[in-house]
C-alpha cells in the first residue's frame, strides 16, 4: 500500500520534530506539529498553550482542572473530564486532517489515532540518554533541573499518556513500522530513510 | 561510526533470517546463522540440535539438565546451569566471530553481546500476527498445534530467555538502532535499508 501520510511519534530530545520537518520539506508536503495545537484549541476552545502541555502528557483529569472546565463551557464537554474532553477533539481534528491529504504529524500519539488508514507510515525516533541531553540544553537552554531529569520527566509523561489512551507500551516496536535511532543514523539520514519509504508524487 | 558488522534479532515468521540472508549475500560477507549453531556446538560439546533448540529459549536450567551435564562433562561447566554454560560459550563465540571481520549475524541475543562494539548495526524485525502465521505455514508446514499458538510460545521463550540474560525487554525500539515491520515495508524493502546503513567494501 502507498504511503501518503507519516506519523512521527518520538523521545524527548531525539530530533524527531526537526526529522518530521525534513521529511515535510522534502516531500513538499504539510508539517503539523504547531499547526496541529492551534487546530485542536480552536475546536477544543482551551488555549494553545494548554493544549500544548497536556495533549501528550499524562491525563491531567485533576478534579479542579475537571469543575474548572466544566464550569466554563456548560454542557460542551458531556461530563468528560478535561483530558478525555481534549483526546476525543485531538483524535477528531487528526483524523480530518490526514483526510485533507499527503502531510507529516508530529506526536499527539497520532500512531494510534491513524492505525487503521493503510496509506500511513508510522515512525518512531529515539536516541541515546546522552545525545538527547546534549540537544535539549542546545535547543532549550538550561534549567534549574538537570537535563537528565527533564528527560526522564517528560518521557514518563508520555508513555502514562500513551498507554492510558491506546492500551500499548510506549516505544515498542510492534507499535510502528519503523524505528530509529537518531543518535547513531543521524537526523538527516533518518530523514531521508523515511522520505524513500513514501509515495508522494513531487 | 562506519558499520561492518549487522546483528539482526526478529520475531518468528517475520522473515528476518531471510532479510539477514539478503543484506549478506548483497554486501558479500559472511552470514551467521547455522553457522553459529555449529561453532557453539563446536566449542561447549552440546549437539547442534541442542544448542538450536536451547540457545535463544527460556533459561531451561531444569535440575535434570543440569544434573546430567554436569555427570557428563565433569569440571567443564565450572557448577553452571547447563543454560548459564550454554550462554557464557555463545558470548565468547560471537565476540570472537565478530572480531573476524564483516559479518551478518542472526539471533542468539548477539545484539546486547556486541553492544559495545561501535562498528555494529543493531536491527529488529517484526510483523503483523497474520504476515507471520501465514508464513510460518508456508515454510514450516501445518503441525496438531496452531500457527498462532506456534506463534506465541516461540515469541514467549525468546522474550523470557532475552530477559534473562541482558536485563531488557525484548522488542523495545531502543535495544535497536533500527526497528522494522517486515509485513508492511517487504523482505527486500528491509533488506536494501539495512545495505545502504553498511559501509562494507564490496
């Protein structure tokens, strides 16, 4: 089956957007990851910012976070908590946007939500602890944790959000169609990999 | 790091032997596989039909076999599990066909025993259940037990065996630099990704 669309999921720190984004340019074709937060807090009402942090982290669903929401929009959410409000309009918005056509989805655990279109290719970009460190001090800047920390915090996040919405173990290979290390292949290497697995007329 | 050296870890009836069999006969180096089963056979005085059948299974360690051996090579085990000897005389064989040269070596957990050799790709292979109790149908013929069960119990003592021994889970992307799903990608789609990751003369 001829493979239009790609799905990135990856580890923190492992270059996984900024390999989407290659692939995006590339093929010429649409890169959602910015783009895709904007669409989900126009439908969802929430704010970009918010949907940011908790699209892919653990399901916040706090009971202030949960009368908060429900309080603001009245009836909208169905008794949904917060986070299963989000997940629900975040599987919505994915799904009408890889119905638009060829394009490249950058995390919100999209892997899943697409499982089911043949012509999507699933991919996951991790790397080692050290390279990944070294890039998110390069590309964030430092802070008063320690690189590894912030590593092992935002990894647990999404693998709590992952398995909570899709019943899989984060990272596994089963879960994709294929899996890289970036900080053995390189990003642009990775890049082209996934670029030659797709069928995207130019 | 240049890469002379590929180890290739699959789920049964994925292909990967195969796959192995391709990239080897494609970059003209040596294949390890059968091969491997006679040099461990060679080294610790097992049958090749017992080093085949207990090299990548559950740790049998079984009183019985381990009794037995140790009547029947007296001093050699040093007191270890027949399984704990079995796997100590596959480290040392693989580590030293490695140190041969340019080679392709399929299973036997040779991905964690040449882990820190730099010049080594480490790839997975995995399918879709219906891809792989499809083939192994075709290659292995029918028996009384059902290729889903075949299937499942196979993949169950690889898992418990890889555990064992290396402290990891088997499967998961980041044991591997590179993770593929055969069922959707194609045997010689794999195959070709992995050759243009070698930097082997020909």
């Amino acid at each position: 089956m001829e493979k239009k669309i790609i799905t990135i999921s990856r580890e923190f720190g492992s270059g996984g957007r900024t390999i989407g984004h290659l692939v995006a340019e590339k093929l010429g074709i649409p890169f959602y990851d910015k783009e895709l937060v904007e669409h989900i807090a126009l439908e969802s009402g929430f704010a970009p910012k918010y949907v940011e942090e908790h699209g892919e982290h653990s399901p916040g669903g706090s009971i202030f976070s949960y009368a908060f929401a429900h309080q603001s929009v009245p009836g909208v959410m169905n008794g949904l908590s917060t986070a299963d409000f989000l997940w629900n309009v975040q599987c919505s918005v994915i799904l009408q946007l890889a119905e638009k056509g060829p394009c490249v989805i950058v995390g919100r655990n999209a892997d899943y939500i697409l499982k089911d279109r043949e012509d999507t290719l699933h991919a996951f970009i991790h790397a080692s602890k050290e390279f990944r460190a070294d890039r998110i001090v390069r590309l964030y800047g430092e802070s008063e944790k320690s690189p590894e920390t912030r590593l092992a915090e935002k990894d647990k996040r999404r693998k709590v959000n992952y398995h909570h919405y899709t019943g899989r173990t984060w990272g596994m290979s089963q879960n994709y169609d294929i899996s890289l290390d970036s900080s053995v292949l390189g990003v642009e290497q990775c890049a082209d990999i996934l670029v030659s697995l797709m069928n995207v007329e130019k």
